[in-house]
C-alpha cells in the first residue's frame, strides 16, 4: 500500500510488520505533520529479513518492529540497495547490529519511551488475570465450583521489580497503591524509587519476592537472566511475569521449574521464539514449536501475544516520536533519540 500527500516525498520509508494499526496511527501523524516533513510509505505485513529486503529497494528508510531481523547480512544488503535510515517503533534494539550500522554510516533511532504506564497496568492486569482466568473459563462452561480457584491478597505482598526504568517505575507506583511492599534490582539506581521501596540485588529479590516482574532490556548481561541458576533462590511458588523481552528467560528452565512447584504462576506476553509466531492468526495452524505447545499446557500460565503495547496512547507516542526521528534524520539535526548517526546523517 503506498501513501502519499500529494508533493515530491523527502522521504520513503518502506514500513515492515506493518499491523493495521501501525497504518493507522502513521498515517495520521503523517497527516499532521504535512508542513514539516513529506512521507511516502510503503506498507508490508511481512517482516524484514534477507527474502523481503528487496522490498525496500528504493527506499531512503526502514521501519521496523520487535521481530524485524536487522543484523549485519541484512543491514549491509539495505545500504547496498541505498536505504540510509532503520526506525524502529519500539524501545528495543536487541534486533539490530549498531555496530555494523555505524560501519555502514546509516543512521538507527528507536522510540525509547511511549506511555510506559501501557505496558505497566498491563503487567499488573497479568498479575491479576492469574486470579481468575480459570473461573472465567469454567463459568462459560457452566461450571460454578469454587475448589481450586484459591487466590491470595495483592495486599501486602513483595513484589520484585527487575528494571527500574520509566516502566519499572511505572508499575511501582501502581503497586504501591495496592499496599505491597516493594524491592528492586536494577544496576542502575533512581532516586523516584526510593520513595516507593528499596533496591537489593537480584538473589535476594528473588528470595524475598511472591511476585517477580520483569522490566529490563534484553542485553548480553541480562539474557537468560532467569535461568536454572536463579531459579533456586526464587521464593517458592512465587508468580513470575515477563512483558519485557522472552530472552530475559530461559523458557526450558522455567517449565522445569512450573513442573516442581518452584514458580506458582507465569505470566508472559513475550515468548523468545516469537518471530512468525506472534503477530499472526495460527488458528487454524499446527504449531510446530513443542516447547511453546508445553508451556501452554500449564494451568498456571497464561500467554498474550506481545500486546502490552498496544494502547491508543502508546501508539500515538510511537509515531509522533518516530516523525520526529524522520524530520531529524532528513534536516540533519541532533535526534536525542539516536542510537547510531546522532544528527549527522541525512536522508540524501
């Protein structure tokens, strides 16, 4: 699908993973930023990888999402084809090589904050929804029998936060409001949150904590970094929730640990395998990856498919702030929100 307003584009941008909502939403930034920067798109629901690059041949730009692959292979083959910009509309960058950008000389800036309070009542409506999916389940069946739907008070729990960033804090202030008591581990500390709890380090978080959530961005030192190894200090049968990226877990550990008791409930709306799973309808698939398949089996785990996002706040924020990288991108002017190219690199 092309769009265009009516003059010669300072920009093309062909728009990979494109859902209709990031059409929606694009458009209409596009729209209201007429007098400021002219943008033509060109939509593909696929996802960018080495079979669809040729798809943005011609293109000045990219804009990707969280399971688009940027890597070096398919950056250098970008830039050959004389695309200069990669956007992403997300906070995460695990799915690109900078390092190769930056030898490449193209420029990559993300959105890296949008409506983190989206992503925050989301994990705490996971936290909640653990309480009582099961009874929702049963009663459309007819059945209204109370054994085995015992829940616990919010009241009065710990609840560990593992990355204090604008979403960790987000959910901290939430809780707080439901009376738990809080802990934090991040190694990179805020003063916000010290009126809200108190930091210590990840074992004893784990130790002390009936709720753990995750909030931190999938680097080299926090991949895998609920694993076999930390799972014995998790308080047993704590609830562990992930809206964060599915490489922060190691998924074959944690079904370990669901199968001995170890963790009591699991909410996830990431998957670590979630590239050409999410974002799809496999309804009427045999999905061929059996340790997803495993996991939901669980009665005590619930899965969503990556949609903690997915506000109308969250994606008005993503594609002002992603217009706002573009008109910097084009003018050549700082973009605070670089991660390689800074100001320097233009659409040209």
């Amino acid at each position: 699908m092309l769009v265009t307003n009516g003059q010669t584009p300072a920009l093309k941008v062909a728009v990979f993973s494109a859902q209709p909502y990031d059409k929606s939403f694009l458009n209409q930034i596009n729209r209201d930023h007429f007098q400021s920067v002219n943008v033509e798109f060109f939509y593909h629901i696929s996802p960018l990888s080495k079979e669809t690059v040729p798809l943005a041949a011609g293109c000045n730009a990219v804009c990707v999402f969280v399971n688009d692959c940027v890597d070096e292979s398919i950056l250098g083959l970008l830039s050959e084809q004389g695309t200069r910009g990669v956007f992403l509309r997300c906070a995460g960058f695990n799915n690109v090589d900078l390092k190769a950008a930056e030898k490449l000389g193209m420029f990559v800036a993300c959105v890296p904050a949008y409506s983190p309070e989206a992503v925050a009542e989301f994990a705490v409506a996971l936290m909640l929804t653990l309480k009582t999916h099961r009874a929702y389940i049963r009663v459309r069946e007819g059945n209204f029998n109370l054994n085995s739907l015992l829940g616990f008070n919010m009241h009065g729990k710990t609840v560990g936060i593992v990355g204090v960033g604008r979403i960790g804090l987000a959910v901290a202030r939430i809780l707080k409001g439901f009376g738990c008591h809080l802990l934090a581990y991040d190694p990179y500390r805020v003063e916000e949150f010290q009126a809200l709890g108190s930091y210590t380090e990840l074992d004893d978080l784990l130790q002390q904590s009936d709720i753990v959530t995750l909030h931190c961005p999938l680097i080299d030192s926090t991949k895998h970094l609920i694993n076999l190894d930390s799972l014995k200090f998790l308080k047993r049968g704590a609830m562990l929730i992930n809206t964060s990226r599915g490489g922060i877990i190691d998924t074959n550990a944690v079904i370990d640990a669901l199968k001995s008791g170890q963790i009591g409930a699991l909410g996830l709306d990431v998957y670590v395998k979630e590239a050409g799973l999410f974002f799809i309808d496999h309804s009427f698939d045999i999905i061929q990856d059996d340790v997803f398949q495993r996991l939901i089996t669980f009665p005590n785990v619930l899965v969503t498919g990556h949609q903690a996002f997915l506000t109308e706040e969250a994606l008005t924020e993503i594609a002002e702030t992603t217009f706002q990288n573009f008109q910097n991108f084009v003018d050549g002017t700082e973009c605070t929100n670089a991660l390689v190219g800074g100001g320097a690199t233009t659409a040209k």
